[in-house]
C-alpha cells in the first residue's frame, strides 16, 4: 500500500547475518508550550514506545542523540531549555540507558523585515535512540495482518487522560494548560514485557503500534490502513473524546485470541481488551454498545492521505501525484 506509516528503521550489519541496528524518534515540540519538563520526558518516552516493537539486546544498550532546538535568546528561555535537559537526564537516567551525542539550533527565531514581526519557534527536543539487535526478523510492524484477531490496548499512562497539546486541541486553536507525562515505572515494565513477548514465538503477536499523536482513535486507524483491513471496538468510557483522542504514552497490539488472557493478565489492570479485527473494511467504534463511528475504511484512509496528496501536488508530477492517491480507493 504504500502507506508512510513505521515505529522504527532496521539495518542489517551484514548481507548475510542476521545481526543489526534499530532506530527510533520521539519528539514533542508543542508540549514545550505548556511545560519544557515534560515536552523532553514524553518525547524519550515516545522514542521507547516507537523502539519496543523490535527485539534488542537491552535496554541499557540504548544510545541517543539529542537535538536541541530552541529560542535561547528570549526571555526565560535559558531557564526552559535547561529545565528540559534535567529532566531529560533524569528520566535517561531511571531508565538505564544514554545520551552519547547530540545537537543545538539556538537561534529559532525569525524577524520579518517588513513588519517587525519576531515568530520564534517552540523550544523542542528531539531523541533518536539506536540500539544493537542480535536477530533483526524479530519485529512487529504497526499494519493489522489478521481478521479476527483480538486488539488489546495497554495504557501507560496509569489512567491520565490530559489533552494538552493534542491534535484535537490543536483543531480548536487550542493548547490546553494539562500535558501529558511520563509514568516511568509503567514505561520501563512494559518495555520488558513486549521485549520478552516478541521473543517468545508462541505469542504471535501479529501487529503492535504506540498511542501518540491524535490518540488511541488515530492509532487504531493507522493500523486498519495500512493492514487493507477494518476493526470493531466497544469502549466503556463516560468521556469518550478524551479516551480517543487524549496523547498520554500507550500501546495497541493485534494478537491470536489464544493469547489475549495471557497479555490481559501480565499486564494486569493497565491493559483492556478492546474488540477485533475485521476484513469487511468498515471503521466501527461504540461506547457502551451506542455507535459513535460507523464508516468505510477506504474513506477515512483518502482523508488521512489528502494533507500529503497536496504537499506531492508541489513537488511532483501532478499525473503521477493523481494516480497514487486514487489508486488506494481501489484496494
């Protein structure tokens, strides 16, 4: 299909073996807006739930570079950027693994000739974590592969739910005052968890995809398109928007049935059966048994292609741009 959808890159060390390298980004830049601190924990924390779906060494293998991007040169923003660094380090830290290189822009601002006008970017980091794998066929991508198949969600939140800077929001010009964060104790077990579960070969785990930006509702689509493949949830939830669309850390995974009451009690209270995967291509959510969203797959997946479809339009060739985006509606 062609969809521009990953958690992580692999590379072979070798033509012939089956050792390697894998590497994933986190990255938070408007949570900067609300507070540094956190902008800098959730975005290692997205870093790990990007990496956790392919089978490395250890965790205190990982390395990181941090490239920092920030308005220095503005009040309060020595004491921002340097905020963000210690809590950086600290989370770094608790969870035993490094930075070993890094990277500033501390000039991220722009002064417009004509009106005087000075826009200066969100102070933002961005953490690309690397890590050795001795088998690099030992990975779950994000796309659902089976009909049928169970969808379990595990938070990693321990129940937050704060929209601050979410896409929702940002749809309401809006960023909130409430940022999500890091529960690391959650993160850390859970990290070894799904890293035993993908070396296990008895728990099929078929897909595995993080909750990040547009929440738990954006995940799920995600998954059904780019597996050509439909789901049916029922979620329990007297808040329904902020259950789908709040961008605390947290996983979904498409398993065999078999397996489900096995992962649903290792991870105890902090995962949830949601529903299964279906092959009639058809979206389908419900709050306690009331449909909230009933729609074809195909058409929800042309809405999330469109923004790219626009940006080929540019620096494409307009035919070529054309015969991508509508070749999906015949899959």
């Amino acid at each position: 299909l062609h969809t521009p959808l990953s958690n992580y890159g692999i590379t072979a060390q070798s033509h012939h073996g089956k050792t390697g390298c894998v590497v994933a980004i986190g990255e938070k830049p408007i949570l900067g807006l609300i507070d540094p601190g956190c902008m800098a924990r959730m975005s290692v924390g997205e870093m790990l739930t990007n990496m956790i779906f392919a089978k490395i060494t250890d965790i205190s293998d990982i390395k990181c570079s941090a490239n920092w991007m920030w308005p220095v040169k503005f009040p309060g923003e020595q004491y921002n950027i340097y905020k963000a660094c210690k809590e950086m380090c600290q989370i770094i830290s608790a969870l035993n693994f490094s930075v070993d290189r890094g990277k500033d822009s501390l000039s991220m601002s722009y002064t417009d000739h004509n009106t005087k006008e000075t826009i200066k970017a969100p102070g933002s980091l961005v953490i690309s974590g690397y890590a050795p794998m001795s088998d690099i066929t030992v990975k779950v991508t994000p796309d659902f592969k089976h009909p049928n198949s169970d969808i379990i969600y595990i938070d990693l939140s321990n129940g937050f739910k704060r929209m601050g800077a979410s896409s929702l929001y940002k749809l309401y010009d809006q960023i909130g005052n409430e940022s999500p964060d890091v529960h690391v104790e959650l993160l850390r077990t859970a990290f070894y968890w799904i890293q035993m579960l993908l070396e296990d070969d008895t728990m099929n785990i078929f897909a595995g995809h993080d909750r990040s930006d547009g929440g738990l509702i954006t995940t799920l689509c995600e998954m059904a398109f780019s597996g050509n493949l439909g789901f049916e949830i029922n979620i329990d939830n007297d808040y329904p928007l902020e259950y789908l669309f709040n961008e605390e850390l947290g996983l979904v995974l498409e398993v065999d049935n078999n397996n489900t009451k096995y992962i649903l009690d290792l991870f105890k209270t902090h995962a949830y059966y949601l529903g299964k995967v279906t092959s009639d291509k058809r979206i389908i959510i419900k709050n306690k048994s009331n449909v909230i969203i009933n729609e074809d797959m195909t058409v929800l997946r042309d809405d999330w292609e469109f923004p790219s479809y626009e940006i080929e339009k540019i620096q494409c060739n307009l035919e070529c741009a054309h015969q991508e985006y509508t070749s999906m509606k015949h899959r």
